[in-house]
C-alpha cells in the first residue's frame, strides 16, 4: 500500500483541488464571514455584524475574538477568489504536517506513509467539512499539536496561548501542561493569551469588552445547540431530551463523567499523542458547541488507535470513527432536518445523534485500557527477569 501512497496522495489532492474549483456546495460560508466580517473590528461594529447571504436562516455573525479579526483582516485585501484558493492551500498544508506531527510522534515517519494517510483522510466528513465551510480548524490542530509535541516549555505554552487567542477552545490544550507538570509552559501559555488579549484590547477597547464581558457564554449567538451539526455531551443531551440542557444537573454530571474518564485515560500513560488526544477529546465533549468540523482532532486520534493501541477496543474505536466519519452521518441527519433550527426526534435519530460523542467517549477508554495493559506487561516482564536473575551467594 505505501508504494502507491504517492500517486494516491497526488490523486487525492487533485481532487480536492477541481472541487474548489469547480464545485458549487464548497461555498466556505465561515472562511466569507471570516474575511468580510475582520475589518468591522477597525470600524467598531464587529459583533453587530451580519453575513446576510443566509439571512433567511441564519445571519451568520463573527463568533472569534478580536485578535482573530485581526489576524484575518489581511484576508479582506484579495479578492475572494485569491482567498479562497489562498486559505484551500494553507489548510490542505496543515492537514500533512498534522498527519506528519502525528505518525512522527508514533515513530512511524516514512514520508509515504504520511501521504498514504493525508489523501485518505482528506475525504473524511470531519475534514471535508473544515474545507467545505473554509474553517479555520485544520490551522488551529496543526498549531497546537505542533507546539505542544515540543520539549520547549515556551514554544508549547506560546502555541496555546496563542490558538487560545484566535478561538477560545483551544484553551482546554493548558490541561496537557498541567498533567505533565510543566508549570512553565502553562505560565507561558497564560502570557502568550495575555499579549493576544492585549493586542485586541488595544486595536479595539469597544469590542474587547463586548466580546469578553457581554457575548462570551452565549452558545445561542453561535447556532443551534440541539441541532445534529453540535456534537458535544451537551448536543446529544438536548436532542435526546428535547430541550437546551445548559447548566443543568444531567449536563454537569455528563461534564463529570467525560473528566473522569479522561483522568482514567491519562493517568497512568505518558504517551505524549495519547495525552493530547486524551485533552482535546475532553475539550471536544464538554464544549457548549462543538460542531462535526471541530472533531478533526479525530485524525490523531484514529492514528494512535490503529497504530499505538493493541487493545481490542482500540481497533473496534478506531472501526467506529471510520465508520461515522467516512460514511457521513452528520450530514445524513442534518439532511433529516427540516432546517438548522428544528430538528426531528424518532428515536433512530437520536440514538444516531450521539455518533461522535460515544466515539470519543470509547476513545477515552480505550487509551486508559492500553495504558493499564502496557504498563501491566512492563511490571511482568520486569519481574520476570528479576525471577530469571541468577541468586546471588553471600558468603
């Protein structure tokens, strides 16, 4: 299979590359509202703005900090076209240096076996989504993995801070210090999100205080909760139940059990892939919103299960992401919707609902099994050759 990694990679990316150019669903709606929405920050009316091109549905709004605007402002400089194309290249990049990091972290660094997995997963709904609405996620994982795979306490912090900074979710990614006990690297994550605050502080004081102080919190603001696109705990619970969840009690105790099971996972590994998945999969359910497109961090993750795992319910984890994301369940059920706001409850939607949810859950376990299995056969073959030493005479 990895001899012809090369022309299926060169296959996959000319694909790729005629359906931005040629096919009309790759509308990048969110990479629009990205760029015509960044200079409303100069003209302090960032957060009242709309993209009317959905205004039947869903004006879209600008849902970042204002220090994303910023970065994105130079975007608003070229025509769409230019942009377009710009933002399909960086991303595409992001997506070979993500599945790179990844393998290099399993000390699996054949250059064709990253080509073997970026043309493959380059057609998953996770990613295809990403490039399909121009998301910024592909950027945000390929920043963080990155920098928190470094030894330097100051490039890992600095990567946080600074993703943490364009988007809020990424924040979750300081738990990975705190695990390891690299309190550098946490303090210096704190200083990067500072200087990013600042920064947008001092561009625009007016939408820094409404950002911060008026709008953080308003999951409604961004879309619709209970609508099959959210995958978070708190998605799947107001879809079963058939009303936001919020802060309730079912909500806190889904919130409990996805910190316990994360802890389970983590505890007795210091597998650094394994522990970044382990956080970012915490993030991911917990989150007010965490749309299919967010779950790119299902790449790493599919990777170490298929590669790093060896327990059963690795492989069976690993066949179930497959399955959801190479089969597109999210956009089958989002077709089931009569639009983004009502959603049907046949309890076969439901039930199919909670897709990437229970597979991030099983992912969670599945690491915490691994762990416990290689560290039991570690203590075993240790006592085993202490069994096997030969007894030493005193005399």
């Amino acid at each position: 299979m990895l001899s012809v990694a090369p022309w299926l990679f060169a296959l996959s990316v000319l694909g790729h590359l005629f359906m931005v150019a040629f096919q009309t669903k790759m509308t990048m709606i969110d990479l629009l509202v990205y760029r015509n929405g960044s200079p409303h920050l100069f003209s302090g009316d960032l957060y009242e703005w709309r993209l009317d091109q959905y205004a039947d549905v869903f004006p879209l709004p600008f849902t970042y900090p204002p220090f994303a605007a910023a970065i994105f402002t130079p975007m608003s400089w070229v025509p769409w076209e230019a942009s377009r194309w710009i933002w399909q290249l960086i991303c595409l990049g992001c997506l070979y240096y993500i599945v790179h990091v990844t393998l290099k972290l399993l000390k699996l660094q054949d250059p064709r076996r990253v080509m073997l997995w970026t043309a493959l997963t380059l057609w998953i709904e996770p990613v295809r989504t990403t490039l399909n609405y121009g998301q910024i996620n592909l950027v945000l994982v390929a920043i963080l993995i990155g920098t928190l795979a470094s030894a330097r306490n100051w490039v890992g912090g600095a990567g946080v801070g600074f993703a943490a900074g364009i988007k809020l979710t990424p924040a979750i990614s300081g738990l990975y210090f705190l695990i390891q006990r690299r309190w550098m690297a946490a303090v210096w994550s704190f200083v990067a999100f500072a200087v990013v605050y600042g920064i947008g502080w001092a561009i625009s004081p007016s939408q820094s205080d409404k950002f911060w102080f008026q709008l953080l919190g308003d999951a409604s603001r961004v879309g619709p909760v209970g609508s099959a696109i959210n995958q978070s705990l708190r998605g799947a619970l107001s879809r079963t139940v058939g009303y936001d969840v919020k802060t309730g009690p079912i909500y806190i105790v889904a919130v409990l059990v996805a910190a316990a099971l994360t802890w389970f996972a983590v505890s007795k590994t210091k597998d650094v892939l394994a522990l970044i998945v382990s956080v970012q999969m915490l993030g991911l359910l917990v989150s007010p919103i965490s749309w299919s497109h967010h779950w790119v961090w299902m790449v790493p993750a599919l990777l170490w299960l298929v590669y790093e795992g060896g327990h059963l319910l690795c492989k069976i984890t690993a066949g179930l992401w497959v399955l959801l994301t190479g089969g597109y369940l999210i956009s089958f059920l989002l077709l089931a919707q009569p639009n983004i706001w009502d959603f049907p409850r046949p309890w076969i939607f439901v039930v199919l609902g909670w897709g990437y949810p229970v597979a991030g859950v099983l992912t969670l376990v599945a690491i915490g099994l691994a762990a416990r299995r290689q560290r039991d056969e570690l203590l075993s073959g240790e006592q085993e050759a202490a069994d096997g030493e030969p007894s030493r005479v005193v005399g």
